[in-house]
C-alpha cells in the first residue's frame, strides 16, 4: 500500500513538473537579468583595480589565472570597502 500511495505522489509530482513553464522551474526571468545587466555593467577592459563598485551598489572583486580572462566576483559582505552587503539584485559574476 504504501509504494502505491508513493508512486502516485511520484507520478503527480511528474505532472504538476511537466505543465509549469521552464523559466518558472528553474528560477529563469530574462527580463529580471537585462535589468541586473544594465544596473551593473562591467568595467572597461582598461581597469586595473582589484575592487569594483557597481552603479547598482554591489561589489566585485577581480579575479585572474594566468593566461585567463578576467572575472569579477561578487563580494557579499564588502566591510572592507565601506559597503553595505550586496543587494539581492546583484549577479555573481560580472
């Protein structure tokens, strides 16, 4: 009786999964993230500090392996620069 009661919560679960939209499944809001974007742009590719500040109010710190790209990583408790912590608005990554 009771791998009956947990193969139909299974099958209901598989359901309900397969009618939502796959944007609302995995948290995906494309309008949510070109706003992120434009609040928080990356700085030019002639910067060359170890920290940045967003006009959206987030931190990043900068991030480089040798021979790699830059990467700008969010800093959530940004103490050290006189910052608040990160806004929930902001991306990891730059």
């Amino acid at each position: 009786m009771m791998k009956k009661a947990i193969a139909v919560a299974t099958i209901a679960g598989l359901a309900a999964f397969g009618t939502a939209a796959p944007a609302q499944i995995f948290g995906l809001n494309f309008a949510k993230q070109a706003r992120q974007a434009s609040q928080n742009p990356r700085p030019p590719e002639s910067y060359e500090g170890q920290w940045y500040i967003t006009p959206g109010g987030c931190s990043y710190s900068r991030a480089q392996a040798p021979g790699y790209p830059v990467h700008w990583v969010l800093i959530l408790n940004p103490h050290h620069l006189g910052q608040p912590r990160a806004p929930d608005n902001c991306p990891y990554r730059l």
